[in-house]
C-alpha cells in the first residue's frame, strides 16, 4: 500500500520555492501561515490486505510526549524549539469525503493526554487512541489513501503462463501467453551441463 496523492508533488514545490522567498511564511489569500505542508508516503510490502473499511491515524513523538518522548535535544535550547515539538495534522472543511465514504462525519480517532481536548472531555478515557464523537462536524484530516495490489511476478518457468497464468501477473503484466513465454525464454536462459 503507498499513501500519497501524486497531485502534490507540483504544489508542494510552490510551497516551498515561496516558503524560501519568504523565511518560511506563506499567504494563501487571506492569512499569513508558517507552516510546512509535505506529503507523507508509506509503502508496504505487499502483505498487508485492507479491509473494507479502515480508520487511519498518525502518532509522532515530541520532547515531552510520544511513545517514548524525544527527550531533551540541542534544538530545544534555540529561540525556534524542536521542529517535531509544533507538528501538526491539517483538518478540512469539506462537506463530505471526496473518494469513498466517510462513516462518521462527526467522529475522529486520535490520542491525547489532555482530557480537555477529547468532545467528552477525557470521559472515554485519555492516553490511548480512541473514538472522540461529538464535536468534529465539518472537519476531517486532510489524507488521501491509494492502494495498488501487491505485485505478482515474474514468472520463473514457461509452464506457470499456461491456462490463462499469464493473466496472473502484474509485475510484469503480459497480453497474452506468448509474451509472458518470451519474457521466461529471455530472463531464464537454459542451464548448461
């Protein structure tokens, strides 16, 4: 699986082409903002099949909190902090999800230690990642989720592009029985005695 949105690869670098012009501030319009929007990609190996529905969140750690804390670090004695010490997930005003759906418009599932954050007020409990319903209408984190299945391949022997085999494989993919023959023939020459 590989979360990332490809469409934000240009934008991205316009963020940061104006954020270096501007000392790391930038304006979309309205309001000044210093802030560093970057996407996040994870790739998996293959082995992990998603279900049909998934909850998804991130977990960082900072100087004073995390699983564990940074602990103390030369940045904390500079006027600018730790970097990881003001880490953010951006929230959207969309009315709905744009792909899929999103269970729950008015739910979001995070951890914190302070109670005073959580809709319930810590009642759920605190320091441990949960469901928090209640007040998250008209906000959602800002993610988009693109998976690919595993890659399947290459075949090793001829025999495995029989009876429609060759439509097994999607690394590489073949159009039909000869070329996934051909691709065996060029990548397995024959052993020599």
């Amino acid at each position: 699986m590989r979360l990332v949105d490809p469409e934000l690869g240009d934008r991205v670098q316009a963020e940061r082409r104006q954020r270096e012009r501007t000392g790391g501030r930038w304006y979309d319009g309205t309001t000044c903002f210093n802030r560093y929007a970057t996407p996040v990609t994870f790739t998996f190996n293959g082995t992990i099949a998603l279900p049909t529905d998934v909850i998804w969140s991130i977990e960082f750690s900072t100087s004073n909190y995390g699983n564990p804390p940074m602990g103390a670090q030369p940045c904390g004695a500079t006027p600018q902090g730790c970097p990881y010490d003001s880490l953010n997930v951006g929230l959207s005003d969309a009315a709905s999800a744009a792909v899929g759906t999103d269970q729950s418009d008015d739910t979001a599932y995070w951890d914190s230690e302070t109670a005073a954050w959580y809709c319930d007020g810590g009642a759920g409990g605190v320091d441990v990642i949960r469901k928090d319903a209640g007040c998250w209408t008209g906000y959602r984190p800002m993610a988009r989720i693109v998976t690919a299945p595993p890659a399947v391949g290459p075949p090793t022997n001829a025999d495995q592009c029989k009876k429609s085999g060759w439509k097994t494989f999607n690394d590489p993919a073949f159009a039909n029985q000869g070329d996934c023959v051909s691709f065996v023939t060029a990548h397995n020459p024959p052993k020599t005695k």
